[in-house]
C-alpha cells in the first residue's frame, strides 16, 4: 500500500511530462489540462491503494483513454458544429479575439540564454512539435511513450492495448517520418 504523499509525489513527478504528451495529443492546451486532471484523479481515485510501481502504466492507459474520449466528443462536436454553421449570422472579425490574450510571457529560467539562441530553440521545438502533431494518432502515442515517457516496448504496448510489434511498426514509421519531414525543412541532427 502506498501512502497519500508517495501518491502527491508521483502525480507531480509526471505533471509536466504528461501535460506535454496531451498537449501533442489533443493540440489544444485547455483541453490537454483537462485530461491530465481526470486521468490524475481517476489514478487517485481508483488505484491510489495499488503498489506505487503499478502506477506508471496505470497512469499511461488511464491519460491515453482520457485523450481517447475526448478526441471521440471532439469529433462529433466538430461535426455538429459544422452542420450548424452554415446558419450563423455574426461577423467572423467579431469572434477572433484579442492577440494579445495569445502571448507568452518568457520563462524565467530561460533568462540566462541569448535571445538568439532562445528564439531558435523555440523554432526548433515548435517545428518538431508540429511535425509530431501531423503524424497519426497510433504512431504519435507510441512514438511520445516510447521516446518522450522513456517506456519500454513491452510497457508502451501494455498502455496502448496493442502487441509490441505493433508499438516498434508505429514507431519505426514516426521516426522515418519525422526525420524525412525534419531533413526537407533543413534540420539535421
């Protein structure tokens, strides 16, 4: 049995990791939010009695079925949105927002690095993740497990529900794709 501070540790150990992986998943952040807080409070709820060496995968299948399902609502609310739209009226200038409302503020511990090497890592990152985003969803979730969560093939098939064959096909084809799209805009590494 583990105790509610091991459980408060291990949530905040795979915060930012997992926050990450469902940002690329789902390419919304709010959203990505949201599914990193249910899949934290189901492992809190259901299995926070389990050993604490069950709940990596545990937390991995319950964030990967999360995504799922709300890709699946995503899906049908984008299709019902758009039978509907047809019928607006509003001005589409009205609802673009205020940009300003979009920017970042800088990271604090960035500060130390040179605004040039800072604005191309940002590039860098921001190609790769883009990259990331356009692979399919099957490669995309193997290929974040396997080389963003550092699991194993055996672990990634396990929170996947597939076999590990299956995990080493998508993340063969993420990878021959990721590079060939890296290598077209440039970028070698």
């Amino acid at each position: 049995m583990a105790s509610d501070t091991e459980l408060t540790a291990f949530l905040a150990g795979v915060e930012r990791r997992a926050f990450k992986q469902a940002v690329l998943l789902l390419r919304d952040e709010a959203g990505a939010l949201d599914a990193v807080q249910e899949a934290m409070m189901r492992l809190a709820t259901r299995y926070g009695d389990r050993p604490s060496d069950e709940w990596p995968m545990l937390f991995q299948r319950i964030l990967q079925n999360v995504v799922r399902d709300m890709l699946r609502r995503q899906k049908v609310r984008n299709l019902w949105v758009s039978m509907w739209s047809g019928f607006s009226r509003g001005d589409p200038e009205e609802d673009a927002g205020d940009p300003l409302d979009t920017l970042e503020a800088a990271d604090a511990s960035n500060l130390r690095l040179a605004p040039e090497n800072l604005a191309g890592r940002h590039q860098m990152l921001a190609i790769i993740e883009a990259e990331i985003q356009r692979l399919p969803q099957r490669q995309r979730e193997a290929f974040l497990m396997r080389y963003w969560e550092d699991m194993d093939t055996a672990e990634t098939a396990a929170a996947m529900g597939c076999s590990e064959g299956s995990v080493k096909t998508h993340c063969s084809r993420a990878t021959r794709t990721l590079a060939a799209a890296l290598k077209a805009k440039g970028i070698t590494l």
